[in-house]
C-alpha cells in the first residue's frame, strides 16, 4: 500500500509542477530544469498558498512566510542567531521609553524611535516617518478605532494583539516627529510592545490613498492593477504573483538597503499532498522543504539530494494541541476525553518520536514556560471513572461495553493534507471509543478549515466541537500565546473559553510589569489550564527539521518556524 501511495503521489506532483511552471522535470523522469532557470532560485514547497497577505488582516503561517519576505517591522527578531534577540530593522536603533503621569492611577507612555535614512520602497518611494504613521492609522481604521469603519466591514482580527483587555486601544498616537524620527503614545504602559513591533501587524507598508480604507484580497493579487500591484514594502523581496493553488513567485529587490540577496527569485510551489510534496524534495524538483514528514526523514538522510538539518535542542515553540470547544462541551467531558487519548502513541508512532509532548499552553523557550504541572496522560481507567461520575457507563465491567456504547457524538476537524492531522482522526476514534464517545470525520480543504477556526462563515465555532491546529509565535511572551487563543475578548479564541479564573490571571498576567509577580501569575495560570480546566488537550511541539538541497546555504532553521529567505545562497560544486 505504501508503495501504491507514493507512486500516485508522484503522478499528483507532475500536474502540479507542470501546471505552476516551475520547470520541465518530474521527479528526474523527464527532461531536468535548464541550469540557468534555476541555479539561481529558490522552490520551495507548501502545502497551501496564502488566505490572506493584507499585514493588518494576516493570522495564518502561509500568508506570513510571504508578508515576511516582503514587508519589514521598526524591529525584528534575528532568527538567524540561536538566542532570537530583539534587534532594530527600519528603526536606526531601539526606541528610548518615556512616561508621563494623567493622574495619580494613570500614567501614559512615550516610545520614540529614530528610522534608518538609507531605506526606499519597492517601487523607489522613500521610506521615511510618515509611512510609519500611515501603517498604524490604517491598523487603527481596520480596528475602528474611531468608528469609521462602515458596518459592512468586519474589524481586523489581530485587533486583540493591540488592545487591553478592557478594548482600550493599545496606540493613542501616532505621531511624526521629523522625517526620521517617530514616536508612539500609549494610552498606559505596555510592556510588551516592543516585542509587538516585531509583528506582521506592525509591518510598514508604503502609503497608497485607496489602500487606506480597502483591503489586499488575495483574489486580486495577479489582476492586473489590482491589489498585487500594490503590495509594496521594504523588504529584500519583491512581490511578482500569487496563482491560487499553484504557487506565489517574488524577485530579489536589488535597491535593497542591506544588500541584496544572494538568491534572484523565490518561487513557493503549493504541493498539498503530504507525500507529494516530500518525493518532490527527494527528486530535486524542490530545492527547500520546511518540516518535511518524519516518515521521510530516512530516505533524505540516505539521499544525495538533499541535506536534512536536524535540530533537537532548543524544541520548537510552535504549538499543536487539540481544540476542544468549550462552549459546546463543558469540563467534565473535557476532562475525560483528555485523559483518554494516547499521547505516547501520538508522539512515538504518527510523528515517529520526532517530537515531543506539549505540557502546557506555553511552550519551552517562551517566557515564563513552565512543566511543572500534571497534564493528563493516556489513562484508560481515569477517564472511564470521569464518565461515570456523570452517569455513563456505571455499571460497565469490561471493554467491549465501552467500545459498543455511543453516550455522545462529536465531529472532527483537520485540514486535508495535513497528514499527522488526518492520521489523529484514526487515533481519536479507536481512544475515545474507549469511553463511549463517536467521532465523525470532519475534514475541510484549507480555506473552509480556516472559516471555521476564524469564525469567518457560519456555523464558524460553532461548527467545531473538536480540532487540531498549531500556533507559531508572533513575539516571546506568553500573553502571544494565552490572551490571543484563550481571552473572552479574542478573535484567535475558537475555543470559545469564557472561564472567569482564567480571565482573571490572564488580565493580571498583561498589567503586571514585575517580572517576579509575572512568574507566579503564569505559573498559576498554567496549574489551572493542566490540571483542572483542560481547555484543550495539550498536543505537541516538534524537533526543529528542515530539508535542502545541498548546495542551498543559509536557512535559518529556527524553534519559531519563520520562514526568511534573504540569509540563503547556493554554492557551486
């Protein structure tokens, strides 16, 4: 069966090259890919294109490993070293922090940041403050900060990341203060705004008049005068295409500041196909493939085609855990279904021991991490005794009771393609059988998948009643990670927590600016999530794999799973 699998897997990959015009070879079956088209570029595989690459709209990994190509922040997190430092990027150097007092309870804060002189646009517009303004009140516009924004519109969903809890704007002001000099005014202190800067939020794009009030659709990106034409930003690559399906192509920005990249163009090919898409990188028809599947990890080893770095220390800080909607299904079912699941098979066999198990809502190398607390293991007996303390199962003896009983149905819901995710649909239906619980088959294309997590399309949340989905870093501190996935107030929260504990510490954790006081609030905080809550059932982060092509230099495989392209180079043999 395998073999059989892997054979359509490569019938699939020769329609897609074809069809995107990455080159004439297949697999080294037919004719190779003429030197000089691409000695040069990058092909790296995905498994899907972008769903959004609007800066002030994007939330999703696809979308992000192309803005990021394109796009620059005043400050940016230098993946390429192992610690991942906080570094100046558009800004000349970090902001000086000063504060002024309202009243005897209020303080505001002022963040003014001096901006490089050497930076121009793509299109050979120069960046300067007023572009930086320009960027953050249209953030403000799409969060309708001032109740512009037209009823038919629906705000930007990152609009959590730049309020308090209370909705009280992060931002006050924006203001210019000469043609390089910026500063922010912030309705209080936020300690981690710095950090916020490093966001694809807080990119800076070049100012157009009819951008300020529309949105970049991805839809339109090739049109011709489309929105495409006008994703203009600083960065080392220059956006060219995006064919929906097929690939998204940018050519290296030779104005940019630095210097311009080594490689002349980046071509990302959309392979879905798991298998697919890992035969295309031990064909060379790819050339980069992030996080290929641990099933091929031998076969790359093995290859003279391709380099696989393996990494295991640090652990990547992505999270994946299994949502469980906790509108729909309250914590006593939670907390059965948690202590149903086999996680050492999870970890040991669909991911073959290339990761490790996730112990709390906040990853090791985030601050204020901790795996103290007991998380629920794969305990039979435990979860059947919780069953029964609601009434189910009382007077079962033996196994085939359970197996052959249903006391409750609840879907499913992956993104086709994603083969750990669909292999889960298997595992979750044999381990909750165990206490009585049916699980249907839920699985959605990328797009529905992400109208159902971003509550975009009815029945959105609702919709879902189990699910699995990972969460990369947006910046290192916890509140990235539990205030966006877990806050009443958030737009990330598909979990639908309302849990008024958790409320609480989470609010405390973003007012607290003593980094002690800061601990215990994240070390309670965490207790609470493991041991008793159980919003969701806590997955895992995977060993840091990426695969390459030999004589491609330069990538800066990382914990946080950030694609950059501009280190890389390719060295001749």
């Amino acid at each position: 069966m395998e073999m059989e699998k892997k054979n359509l897997a490569i019938i699939i990959l020769a329609v897609v090259l074809v069809v995107s015009g990455v080159g004439n070879i297949i697999l080294g079956v037919l004719v190779s890919v003429p030197q000089a088209a691409s000695q040069n570029t990058i092909i790296a595989g995905e498994m899907y294109g972008p769903d959004n690459l609007d800066p002030h709209e994007l939330w999703e990994s696809a979308g992000f490993n192309i803005d990021q190509q394109i796009y620059e922040g005043l400050y940016r997190y230098a993946i390429e070293d192992s610690d991942i430092p906080l570094v100046p990027q558009l800004a000349s150097a970090i902001g000086n922090w000063s504060y002024a007092s309202v009243d005897p309870e209020h303080s505001i804060a002022n963040l003014t940041i001096a901006l490089r002189h050497d930076v121009t646009f793509h299109d050979g517009t120069p960046f300067t403050a007023a572009a930086v303004k320009w960027s953050f009140d249209r953030l403000a516009y799409w969060m309708n900060v001032t109740g512009d924004l037209p009823a038919t519109e629906t705000v930007a969903q990152i609009e959590s990341l730049y309020r308090w809890p209370d909705w009280t704007p992060v931002i006050n002001e924006t203001v210019v203060v000469d043609d390089y000099t910026v500063k922010f005014v912030l309705n209080r202190p936020y300690g981690v705004f710095d950090a916020l800067l490093c966001f694809s939020g807080s990119f800076i794009m070049k100012p157009i008049d009819a951008q300020l009030h529309s949105r970049i659709q991805v839809s339109q990106a090739c049109a011709p005068g489309g929105s495409g034409d006008q994703i203009i930003g600083t960065g080392p690559f220059i956006f060219e295409s995006y064919r929906a399906g097929v690939e998204t192509r940018m050519k290296r920005n030779d104005d940019y500041y630095l210097e311009p990249a080594a490689v002349e163009r980046v071509v990302i090919t959309i392979i879905q196909d798991a298998d697919a898409r890992n035969n295309a990188m031990l064909a060379g028809d790819i050339n980069l493939l992030e996080s290929p599947h641990p099933s091929f990890y031998d076969e790359m080893r093995a290859s003279t085609k391709v380099n696989l770095v393996e990494v295991d220390s640090p652990a990547s800080s992505i999270t994946q855990y299994l949502g469980f909607n906790n509108k729909l299904i309250n914590k006593t079912w939670r907390q059965a279904m948690s202590w149903a699941i086999n996680y050492s098979y999870m970890i040991n066999e669909l991911l073959e021991g290339y990761a490790l198990r996730l112990e709390s809502a906040i990853p090791m190398g985030i601050a204020y991490a901790n795996y103290s607390s007991h998380e629920a293991v794969y305990n039979v007996t435990k979860a059947r005794q919780i069953m029964q303390s609601m009434g189910f199962g009382t007077t079962f003896t033996t196994d085939t009771q359970w197996q052959g009983a249903t006391f409750r149905s609840v879907n499913y819901t992956y993104n086709i393609g994603n083969k750990f995710r669909e292999d889960m649909l298997i595992l979750l239906q044999q381990n909750l059988a165990n206490i009585g619980i049916k699980v249907t088959d839920n699985g959605q294309e990328w797009t529905p998948y992400l109208d159902l997590v971003y509550n975009r399309t009815a029945p959105g949340y609702d919709g879902l009643e189990l699910w699995f989905i990972g969460w990369i870093p947006d910046y290192n501190d916890p509140s990235n990670y539990v205030n966006s996935l877990m806050s009443n107030v958030s737009s990330g929260n598909a979990a639908q927590i309302n849990d008024p504990t958790l409320e609480g510490l989470l609010r405390a954790g973003l007012v607290e600016t003593n980094t002690t006081l800061r601990a215990q609030i994240y070390n309670e905080m965490q207790q609470y999530l493991c041991e008793d809550l159980m919003p969701w059932a806590w997955g895992y982060s995977s060993l840091n794999r990426d695969a390459f092509a030999p004589n491609l230099k330069g990538f800066p495989t990382n914990p946080w799973g950030y694609v950059y392209f501009y280190p890389c180079y390719f060295v001749v043999d």
